[in-house]
C-alpha cells in the first residue's frame, strides 16, 4: 500500500539568496514534505526498521545546511528532494520551501519541486 509522510513546517537554517547579506547570514527556511512510500512492511510489523523514519530525514536536512549555500531557492528544493530520495523507502517526494522576504511587500515566496525515482 502506498501512503504519503507529511513533515510540515520544517525550519532548517540556511544560507541562500543572492545577495551578500543573504549568503552570508543563515535564514530560517520552512518546508513542508510530502514523502509517498510504500508502508505495507511496516503497517504489517509495526517497526520503525521498515518505515521512514522522519527523524532521520530531519537530521540529513539539517546536514544539508552546514557549510553549504545556495543562491537560488528552486536549487535548495531540489537539493532536499534529493536528500528524501535517498531514502531507499521514499518513491516520491514533494518539497514545498518558504522563505520569508523582508524586501518585497509579502510574507515569503515558495517554490514545489516534486521528483519520483
């Protein structure tokens, strides 16, 4: 049985953006991940060894960060997309990003990637 991991809401400190400021100072980016996998195993075991374990994709998020900037958001995305796909459990994945802009008149800008294996 397919069925989806929701990790809402994820602030994970990043460098990304453009400008000096921006890559130089780490700024709180929120995700919200949708993991598809296939939870027959452990639905049928009821052991955290057969399904994805959200901790551990929030400890490689985190990792993600340290020493490592982007420019763009859309390459942030992908990068974490990339990161849950790694998962041998995941088969798809959608990553939604917020970043909050001071400069413009809106809470934050987003950007969707979604990537299957």
């Amino acid at each position: 049985m397919i069925g989806k991991i929701f990790i809402n809401n994820l602030r994970v400190k990043f460098n990304v953006g453009i400008t000096e400021i921006e890559q130089e100072t780490p700024q709180n980016i929120t995700f919200d991940i949708i993991c598809c996998a296939d939870l027959d195993e452990c639905i049928k075991k009821d052991n955290i060894d057969y399904a994805v374990d959200y901790r551990e994709l929030d400890n490689q998020i985190t990792l993600l960060s340290k020493g490592k900037k982007f420019q763009l958001i859309e390459t942030l995305a992908d990068a974490v997309a990339d990161v849950c796909l790694s998962n041998k459990k995941i088969l798809k994945v959608e990553v939604k990003l917020f970043k909050r802009l001071r400069s413009i008149s809106c809470d934050s800008v987003a950007v969707e990637i979604i990537k299957s294996k």
